[in-house]
C-alpha cells in the first residue's frame, strides 16, 4: 500500500512532462525587469544557462556582458557584470576581489553552478575562468589574462594561458575546462588548484577516436558531465566525443562530421546536424544537443538513438503549453538539465529561457490519504512529519547524488522534526522506516 501512496504523491509531479513553457524573457532584445517575474524581463541574447541544487538558473545575458539570476519563484536579479563589456586582457582591475556585481566581464561564454552554489564562469574574452564564491565575490581561478601558445600544465592554474569556452564541475569540486588555447580539456584540480590536460594534443582537429584522450585532436565548445564523472566535448560543431574519465578513452557518441539535418530515429553516430552549440546530460544518462542552425533540440538516449526533442526544425516562437517537439524554436544554443528534471534552453534569438519538462518545485503539505504528512515544505529550518498509519522508527535523508545526510532512529512514535539547518538548499529524499522515499525541498 505503501509503495502505491508513494506513486500517488509524485504522479502530479510528471504529467505534461513533455510540454514547453517560457520560464524567463518577453522576447524584447533588451536587458531590463530585474526585481520582477523573469517572464516579464527583456533578454539581449542568452548564450548560457545553468543551474543549482535549490530549482534557481543562471543566464549570461550575452550582448550585455551580463550574468542574471532567476530563483525558484521565477524572480529575475542582476547577479554578475555592469552591463557593459571589459577587456582585461592588459592585466587591468575588472573586479577581482569585490562584489561579482560590480566586476567586468568580456564574451562570457559558459559557466556552471557547483553543489556548493558556488559559479565559475568561462570569461573568455578575458582569457579567464572567475569564480562567485556564496557571498557574492569574484575571483580569477585560471587565467593569465595574457595572449599566448599553450602553457601552465603541472603548475598553479592562474599560471596558465587559457582560451576558455566552457566550463564543468564533478562531483569533487574539480573544475574542466573547454581551451581553445591547448585545443582540449583541461583539469583544474579542487584540493591543490594544478592543471592538467585530460584531453587533446595541442593540435587542432577531431581524430584519436577510441584511442587515448590525451593523444586526440580536439576543437573544443560546450561541454557536460554526466553521474559518473565523464566529460563530454562538442567538438568543431558538428560532432559530440566523450572521456571516459575511468579509462581516459575518448570516442564519438553524436554526429558524422557533416553539416545536415539527417538521422532522427536512428545512432546518433550517424545523424548530421548543423552547429551544435551546446549539450546536457540528465542522470538517466541520455544527451541533449543544441542543434542551433536546425532550429531543434536533439534527445540521444542511452541507446544511442537520437531522436528530436524540442522544435519542429522551423525557425520562430510558438507552442509554450503544448508539446515540445510541436513548437517552434529561435537558434537554441544552450542546454541545461534543472533539479527537477527539466531541460532549459536558451533560446536565443527569442531572446527567452524556455523549459521542457519537469516537475514543480512549488510542492505544499504533502499528506498521502492521511497517512504521511510533511510540512512545511519547501522547508527552511525544520521539517514535520506526522504519521496515522504506522509509527516512526528511523529516517534518513538523501540528497539528489544518494549521499545519506541525516539518519535517526526513534522510538515508535507518530511524530518526528528534523532539523534542517546543516542542509544546503536543495531536494532531498526523507526515507522513512527503509520503506519509501519521500521528496521535499529545502531552502
């Protein structure tokens, strides 16, 4: 009975899973609204998107140099940058050390949102990867800042010259870096700050395939990491490689090196598509490719089948509320998977966010037929919970990875509160009595 309540409570939470919607942007090339829903603010070019552990994205607003926030009310904030571009590749001040909001930036171009809510930006431009740390300063992590032929491996990454173009976080806390400079990947790592190259020879190009990372020719753009800690590259814009991070391997899992729009429902290995500019990867472990210049997303599932995912291979704005692959998109050239299991995209020349999918972080009283109850939720401080159909004899808590984070015994009792202070905001699972998992959202 149990399990069955349990797949009542969540049930809600999937239907439309596949429908679009516009999460942020009114389709005005301009930068305003902040304070405001994200749907009402005017967006000049979202180039990149990502996201954190408590349902809150994260968007370079591109033509204006810009980073801006959108919480999980879909509040839009100025959240990095002064609106206007800076080159610092002289070595000038372009914020380091002070408030994010009142630093620099130059063609940003990726960044991503580690599990401790902390930003690193691909600042590259300014040939730098910065990051905004939680109380909302900025510091150069790698990067010279200086022009200059591949260097810094083995040493402090400050030292090195870079070129990034994206940027990827593991689980660790090591930083990966897309370098147009060294042509491949590069690892900064978490406990010492060294870098490395993981991937690429220097040279510019696509081979080495099934054969080491290391000793592979790389054109490097976006990039994702999946559960495990693999790396995935676009590489020159029309395929997608993957490092196994175990093996070191490097092989091609999408495109056949052609420009085209070919192969939907068929290995992905084999499809054409034109400009890939970025991709994702959910923790099922299925791929989604930007395919800007088709107008689509592209799913690639475990399978390695591809299929289109988002739009209808038309450009132009249509279809929020109705099915994904039915509406019409704008050069998509960003993905991002969200906490709740949706796809973001930065739809770019609509100048909007726009979702797939998805469940709602907005998630009241849970109570299952009177026999579980949890509140509040979203949750802050503490958590209720009250049961009428059995006692409470052990909780514990899991974050989205499985780390156990809270674990208690209790001595048959109907009611329970759990101090949550400890917690970073986020989703987690209440597991009770090592039956079934219950979610709630801490803020």
């Amino acid at each position: 009975m149990k399990r069955l309540l349990y797949l009542i409570l969540l049930a809600p939470l999937y239907l439309n899973a596949q429908n679009i919607t516009t999460v942020a942007g009114n389709g005005f090339q301009a930068t305003s609204g902040n304070g405001g829903p994200a749907t009402n603010a005017s967006i000049d070019a979202p180039i990149a998107v990502s996201t954190d552990g408590s349902g809150n994205f994260y968007l370079i607003d591109g033509a204006r140099c810009l980073i801006r926030k959108v919480n999980s009310s879909g509040i839009i904030t100025h959240f990095a940058g002064r609106a206007a571009c800076f080159s610092d590749t002289a070595g000038l001040s372009s914020g380091d050390g002070g408030p994010a909001t009142a630093a620099s930036f130059n063609m940003p171009s990726g960044m991503v949102v580690d599990a401790t809510r902390k930003v690193y930006i691909a600042d590259q431009g300014n040939r730098r990867v910065r990051m905004i740390n939680t109380a909302g300063n900025i510091v150069t992590i790698a990067g010279t800042g200086a022009i200059g032929g591949p260097a810094g491996d083995g040493g402090p990454a400050t030292n090195a010259h870079l070129l990034p173009t994206d940027v990827v976080t593991d689980a660790a806390g090591n930083l990966y870096i897309a370098d147009k400079v060294q042509n491949g990947v590069r690892r900064v790592d978490a406990a010492t700050g060294i870098i490395t190259t993981i991937a690429g020879t220097g040279a510019l190009g696509a081979s080495g395939d099934n054969g080491p990372a290391t000793a592979a020719t790389l054109d490097p753009s976006g990039m994702a990491i999946d559960t495990h800690g693999n790396i995935y590259v676009v590489n020159g814009n029309s395929v997608v490689r993957k490092i196994d991070i175990a093996s070191g391997i490097i092989t091609k899992v999408a495109g056949n090196y052609s420009i085209g729009r070919t192969g939907d429902g068929g290995p992905a290995t084999a499809a054409g598509f034109d400009h890939i500019a970025d991709i994702a990867v959910d923790t099922a472990g299925n791929m989604y490719i930007a395919d800007m210049n088709n107008n689509v997303i592209r799913k690639v599932n475990t399978a390695g089948i591809i299929s289109c995912y988002a739009g209808n291979y038309t450009a132009g704005y249509s279809g929020d509320g109705g099915p994904a692959n039915a509406a019409k998109l704008y050069n998509p050239i960003t993905v991002a998977m969200d906490v709740t299991n949706g796809l973001l995209i930065g739809d770019l020349s609509n100048h909007r966010i726009r979702k797939v999918g998805g469940f709602s972080l907005s998630v009241a009283t849970l109570s299952l037929n009177g026999a579980i109850t949890l509140f509040p939720n979203p949750a802050t401080a503490q958590l209720n919970v009250a049961s009428v159909a059995d006692k409470i004899e052990t909780a514990t808590i899991t974050d989205l990875t499985g780390r156990v984070v809270f674990s208690e015994n209790y001595i048959a009792t109907a009611q329970i509160q759990i101090n949550l202070s400890d917690l970073v905001p986020g989703i987690y699972f209440l597991r009770l009595n090592n039956l079934e998992n219950f979610k709630f959202v801490k803020q």
